[in-house]
C-alpha cells in the first residue's frame, strides 16, 4: 500500500473505530481506496436543477453544512499543507476541543495504525463538524454526520483543487467511484498544479441531502 493509501485509510479507521461505537457509518478500506470495477464518471450537476429553495440554504441546511465542511478543510488541512502542529493551534485559537478518544488499536496493528491521533470539534458547536489529525505519518482531514448534499460536496473539492492550482474553473475529479448501492460516491481532485500538492479525497452521499455524513481528506503528494 503506497503511503498516500496509508494515510488515506489510516484517517478512515480512525474515525472508524469511534463511529461503531455511536451508531454512525463505518467507512472500510475497500471504499477508501476505491473499486475500479465501479468507477464511473462524475454526473454533471445542472446549474439552479433541482436546488433547495432559497429557506433551505441557512443554517443548518445540507447546502451550509457542506459549505462548513468544506471551508474548514480548506483552511486547516490545505492552508497548513497537512501538518498537524499549525493544523491543531489554528484549531484551538477558533474554539476546537480535543473530543474524543483514540480508538484502541487492533491485534498486531501497532506498525500500522498511528501514533498519534486526535479528533477536535468545536466546543459550541458539538454537532457540527470535527478534525482528524493524526502523526506519522502525518495527516489531516474533517468529517461530519449531518445531512450533506454530496453534489456540492464534490463542487467544492473541484473549486478547492482549483484555487491550489491557480485555475477559475472547478477541477475535475481524476477518481470518481460509485460505493454500495449506490448511496455513497468517493471522488479524488488533485491539488497544486499537475496534482504536485497532492489530493483531496471526498466520501459523501450521491444525492443533494443525505444522512450518510461526508469526509474530506488530505493525501499528501508522493515522496
């Protein structure tokens, strides 16, 4: 497994491990990683097509929770570049809270699994979304259980990528694999030109508003 996969899954079984424990999806290696079998392209999504009415875009809404989601991922995994240190005091200074526990690590597993991981939310807003940071390697990413809309979700991802790579449109995703039956997708945009900043990996729901939560991580470029 390359080390972008390893920090990929390690990332997801982090969050895993505590999700089994709440009730909330589990998301496994295979869907990490992704199935070639199922890739298929992104659907365009067809601009002011079956969009919320305007009441349903304030707070609280699939659209402003994804948006929450995706600004924080851009401001504390790409702006730091993935590092957890400055990640983690940027965090602090805007309220974080270390939140939750490490999952105990597995039989035989302790090469595998890292030595450091910490999950934070925002003490004022527990159910809004939380951080994952964990070290060597290091890694970043965010997460949220509220209702998503995941078109929006993979938009964002594409603006994102475009903004590190210094383009006006949207990037599109290089991986895009439909998960299960069909609920869940997992989408990869690159980040930095020519994907030298490495990536930013999505797993969120199909639909426009979905209770299937979402993740937005950061895999670091190749060595």
């Amino acid at each position: 497994m390359t080390r972008r996969l390893t920090v990929s899954f390690m990332l997801v079984l982090v969050h895993a491990g505590a999700s089994a424990q709440a009730g909330d999806p589990v998301f496994t290696a295979s869907l990490v990683q992704g199935n070639a079998a199922s890739r298929v392209a992104e659907p365009p999504r067809k601009t002011g097509i079956g969009l919320p009415p305007a009441a349903d875009r304030g707070r609280g809404s699939p659209r402003h929770r994804t948006d929450e989601l995706a600004d924080l991922f851009s401001h504390v995994c790409v702006q730091h570049g993935g590092r957890v240190e400055p990640a983690e005091a940027w965090a602090r200074e805007r309220g974080f809270v270390v939140a939750m526990k490490p999952a105990p690590r597995p039989p035989g597993a302790a090469d595998a699994v890292p030595s450091m991981q910490k999950h934070l939310r925002q003490a004022d807003n527990p159910s809004g979304p939380a951080i994952t940071l964990t070290q060597q390697p290091e890694g970043c990413a965010v997460w949220s259980h509220g209702v998503i809309d995941g078109p929006r979700l993979r938009r964002r991802a594409g603006e994102i990528a475009a903004a590190t790579a210094g383009v006006r449109q949207p990037v599109p995703p290089t991986e895009s694999t439909r998960w299960g039956n069909g609920s869940l997708r997992v989408a990869v945009y690159p980040l930095g030109p020519q994907g030298q900043g490495g990536a930013v990996r999505t797993i969120g729901p199909e639909t426009a508003a979905s209770h299937e939560g979402a993740h937005m991580i950061l895999i670091p470029p190749a060595p």
